[in-house]
C-alpha cells in the first residue's frame, strides 16, 4: 500500500523492544543505585506493550508509526522516561509527515526533532547528566558526513552514556543523591545506547 511502513523499520522496533526486554534487569539495578529503580521496568513494560501491537504498524507510514509508538509508550511507560519519549517521538513523527520513503537524512533529521523535544520538555542539555547525553551526541552524529551512519552513531551513543559517570547529577531523580552517582552512568542514556545498538544491528545492511 502506498506510504506502508517499511518492513525495515518494523524489524528495527522490534530489535529495540526486545533489547529493552533484554536489558530490563541491568536497567533496574543502575536506576536503583542512581535513581528509584524503575526504569527497566517501565521501559520493559512499554517494550511489550510495543510488541503486541507491532503487526498494526506493517501498513502505516512512518511518520504514523512513531505517532502510534509515542501513544504507546505515554500510556504504558509513565515516569519521566514515558513522557520524554513520547514527546520525542511525537516531534520526530512530524518530521518525517508526507514522507513516503524517508531516507537516511529523513531519519537523521527525525532524530535530532525528537532529540530536540526531549531537551525542551526536559528543560536539559548535555552534560545534565541524562538520556540527551547519549541521544543528542548519536543524533548528531547521523546527521554529520555521512548521514545514516548507524554505527558511527551508535558508539557517539555508548561514549555519551560513559562520560555521564563522571558528571555530577542536575536534573531528575539522581539530583536528589548528588555526587553520591558519580561513577555510574545514566540509566536513561544507558538505555539509549542498548536501543540504537540493537536498531543498528537489526539493519546492518
Ligand atoms: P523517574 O523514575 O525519575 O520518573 P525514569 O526512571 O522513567 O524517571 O527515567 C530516568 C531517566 O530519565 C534518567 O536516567 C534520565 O536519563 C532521564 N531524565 C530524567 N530527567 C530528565 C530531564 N529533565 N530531561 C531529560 N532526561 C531526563
Ligand atoms: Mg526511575
Ligand atoms: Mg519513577
């Protein structure tokens, strides 16, 4: 059907949710020592939720299947992971509005817009100590020289999440236990880090 998903974009979802799934535990552990231990569980929760529904996306445009996801993970994530991404992919869905076959550069910019959102909602930058550290280096990233360049993004991804060890908490719950984190990283940018790999994986060409 004209605008159907492609069915690489359903494989990539379905590699990230399972990750998430996969991750659950390490995710659980790190937002306890840093946070109030939540995380993997609602990302967990959300991922399933993602996965019983994925055969509703096969015959949407992208742009409507990032709609879908962010009601999704609003309804199922909660916290202030759930009301991030789904602000995120929000903005990243109308990116990609009216675009047949989004390409590499379509999926950057969608990026960066959903990046984006999440620092206006979340009222963060790099270097706050929080999933962006991971999210907007990876965005960047794919939008540089060569667009589309998951891996490049995926290790932009993995050393944003290990920098955020070194960096004292200012937003979210880790701020409450100050420099008591220091040395284990973000668990929101851990988890950004564990969802693009797997997406790169599944697409690795
Ligand atoms: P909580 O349990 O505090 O509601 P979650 O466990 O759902 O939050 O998510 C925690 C993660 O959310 C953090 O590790 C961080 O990456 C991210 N986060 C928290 N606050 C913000 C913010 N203001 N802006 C961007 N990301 C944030
Ligand atoms: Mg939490
Ligand atoms: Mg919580």
């Amino acid at each position: 059907a004209a605008g159907a998903a492609d069915p690489r974009l359903v494989a990539a979802i379905r590699a990230a949710a399972e990750r998430l799934i996969g991750e659950e535990e390490r995710l659980t552990e790190l937002d306890r020592a840093v946070g109030d231990g939540d995380l993997g569980a609602n990302l967990a929760r959300g991922a399933r939720a993602v996965l019983a529904e994925l055969g509703t996306y096969e015959n949407r445009s992208a742009a409507a299947v990032l709609r879908a996801l962010s009601a999704t993970l609003r309804r199922t994530v909660g916290g202030t992971s759930g009301a991030l991404y789904a602000a995120g992919l929000l903005r990243a869905a109308g990116a990609l509005e009216g675009k047949a076959a989004p390409g590499a550069g379509d999926w950057a910019g969608a990026l960066a817009a959903g990046a984006g959102a999440i620092a206006t909602l979340g009222d963060a930058k790099i270097g706050d100590r929080t999933m962006l550290d991971a999210l907007l280096p990876a965005a960047e990233r794919l939008g540089g020289a060569a667009p589309g360049d998951l891996a490049a993004a995926v290790s932009a991804a993995r050393d944003g999440a290990a920098r955020s060890a070194d960096i004292a908490p200012r937003r979210g719950r880790s701020s409450y236990l100050g420099e008591r984190v220091l040395g284990l990283p973000d668990p929101g940018a851990e988890a950004v880090a564990a969802w693009l790999a797997a997406i790169a994986a599944a697409l690795r060409p």
